[in-house]
C-alpha cells in the first residue's frame, strides 16, 4: 500500500468543502427569459418543464426573484406574434417590438441592480427562421446573406442599447458580428455597453425545446454558420477574431457536451468566459429526473459545477434561479 491515500481528504463533509477546487455561486449564473407578445398568461413549453413564455408582468416577477435570490444575470429572447415575422426580422427593430420592449421594461424595473442581456439575432423574428437575411449566391441560390445581415445586427445593436440593455448577446455566428456592433454602439455613444460574444456556437440538436420556446420557423438547419461538432480548433480561430473584433465576454455554447471546447478556450483567454447550458441539456435533466432516473437536484449542481471546473466563469442556465435557491440564496 502506498504512502498516499487520497482519501483522507475525503473523509468528512468539511474537509471535503474545505479543499473543493471549484464554486458555485448564484452571481456566476445568468437566467435566460422568454417574452411572448399577444399572451395574458405565461405559456408553458411542453419540452422545457417548468420553464414558460412569460408575458411582460410575469417576466418582470421573474426577473426581480431572480434577482433577489442572488442570480448574476438575465438573458431576454423575444417571442413576436406570427403575423409581425417578416424577411428581416424587422420587429426585432422596433423599440416596441417585443424584445427591445420587455428590455426597456426590466431596465426600468431594475435598474443596474442586475445585468441586462439581450439575444442579439434574427431568427425569433424572421418568417424563415433563420438567423441572418436572405440572398442569393452568384449562381442563384438561396443563401443566409452574411454582410446583408451585419447591418441589420448593427441596427438590432442600437435598438437594444436603447432599449436599456446593459450587455447584447450577438448568436447568429456571421462572420464580423462582432466588430460591427462594436462599431456601431460607439459611433452612438454606447462606448459602456459591452458585448458578449457567441463566440464557440456549434451547430447542435440540443437547441431543439428552444425552438419551441421562441415558437421557431425554422426549416432546414443552420450548419452554413454554426460550427460543427467535429471540430475543435475552430473554436479557437472564432476566438481569435472575436477578440480582435472587440468582444468583452466569450462564449462556449452548448456546455456539457463541448467541455473540451470550453477547456480550451478558458486556456487561451483573459476576457471572461461564459458558457450555456442550453435547452436541450435542461430538458435531458428535467426528462429522466422526471422519470425517477436521476435526481434533478444533485444533477443540477453536477453539471453547474463541471461546467466552472472546465473553466466557465459565467454560466448561463434555465436552472439559475433553482440552483440559486440549492445554493441557499435568500427566499
Ligand atoms: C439564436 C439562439 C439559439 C439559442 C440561443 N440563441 C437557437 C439556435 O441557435 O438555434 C439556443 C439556446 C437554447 O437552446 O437554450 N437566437
């Protein structure tokens, strides 16, 4: 038998908690919301139990408890009515669009007393679904027109700085969306409104309940711009021009599966990183807990935690505020 035993530091609850490596805490987390317009009550998602499109009061009460039990952040998505979808996603344009609405909402609610995320993207609000605008490729086809849809990010940028987020999320992974919102927000003035860059989105099937949470057109895939689960590297190359491009936050998206992805980039960086624990993570959990296959509870802080032991800063989470109340947060 060897001189070492390991196990000694496991023997008991406090020496356990005295030499853990990695923490949770509710102000790592960020909640991400859904606003539905044309709805007088919050509407479930079938797929995502427990989690509902909320109209503007709901979210509002949401967003305060959130804040109350200590969680970090709020990620807003707007759901439009069906009738308002257009080709470019034009309401999400709108100061009175549902998005840049629910935003002004909760920064008046709120204040700075939390961080105020938006979902900077066209696909809730296309009738296609997609996130950039459509064009045609020299030969005709139809194609997600990369520069086409830069300038509308621009814009989408300022509607939300506007609006009175403090930080916008760029998703769609066109080439450039980050140096153009940049630019655009400081050729305003909104030089404080930082951005967090999606910056390792991968084309991914756990994307799936959220598809039905923003009530999603979608048709086909979006593997011409969201990367491919077969690469690594890649990741690093996004990463590389992100960070030229001026992001202030990076981030790894989905978590669990792409903990290497997420290794790597919390290697290489010295900007914060965020990563999340996208839809279909919650709803693998919310599934088999459901079916008295694991316990949700402990699975929650499981994967919260091998998410910040690879090396996320920032995580962002439908079980935000859940896992704030394991924590111990107030209420
Ligand atoms: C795009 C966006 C998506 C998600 C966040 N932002 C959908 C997609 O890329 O298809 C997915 C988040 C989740 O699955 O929880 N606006």
């Amino acid at each position: 038998m060897s001189i070492e035993r390991p196990r000694r530091l496991r023997a008991t609850p406090a020496l356990r908690r005295l030499v853990a490596q990695t923490r949770l805490d509710a102000a790592d987390l960020v909640l991400p919301v859904f606003v539905r317009d044309g709805i007088s009550e919050p509407h479930p998602i079938s797929s995502m139990p427990g989690v509902v499109q909320h109209t503007m009061d709901s979210l509002v009460r949401a967003a305060r408890e959130a804040v109350d039990l200590g969680v970090g952040g709020i990620m807003v998505f707007g759901v439009p009515r069906e009738e308002d979808k257009d080709a470019t996603g034009s309401v999400g344009l709108r100061p009175d669009g549902i998005l840049n609405a629910a935003l002004t909402r909760l920064r008046d609610e709120l204040g700075d007393e939390t961080v105020l995320m938006s979902d900077l993207c066209l696909d809730e609000f296309t009738d296609h679904g997609h996130c950039g605008v459509l064009g045609q490729d020299a030969s005709g086809r139809s194609v997600v027109d990369n520069d086409a849809t830069l300038e509308v990010y621009a814009q989408m940028a300022l509607a939300q700085a506007r609006a009175g987020a403090h930080v916008v999320g760029p998703s769609g992974m066109m080439d450039g969306q980050v140096r153009v919102i940049r630019e655009a927000l400081d050729g305003e003035g909104f030089t404080d409104i930082a951005v967090l860059a999606y910056t390792a989105k991968y084309a991914s099937a756990a994307y799936g309940p959220f598809r039905e949470a923003v009530g999603s057109s979608l048709q086909g895939d979006r593997r011409t711009y969201q990367q491919d689960p077969a690469n690594r590297t890649e990741s690093l190359r996004e990463l590389r021009l992100d960070l030229a491009e001026g992001a202030d936050l990076v981030m790894v998206k989905p978590a669990l599966p792409y903990l290497d992805v997420l290794a790597d980039v919390a290697a290489a960086v010295d900007v914060p990183v965020a990563a999340y624990q996208v839809s279909g993570e919650y709803a693998m959990i919310e599934a088999a807990a459901a079916q008295g296959w694991l316990d949700r509870d402990r699975m929650v802080l499981e994967t919260l935690t091998s998410i910040r032991r690879a090396g996320a800063q920032i995580v962002l989470t439908y079980y935000a505020a859940h896992a704030a109340r394991l924590l111990g947060g107030a209420p």
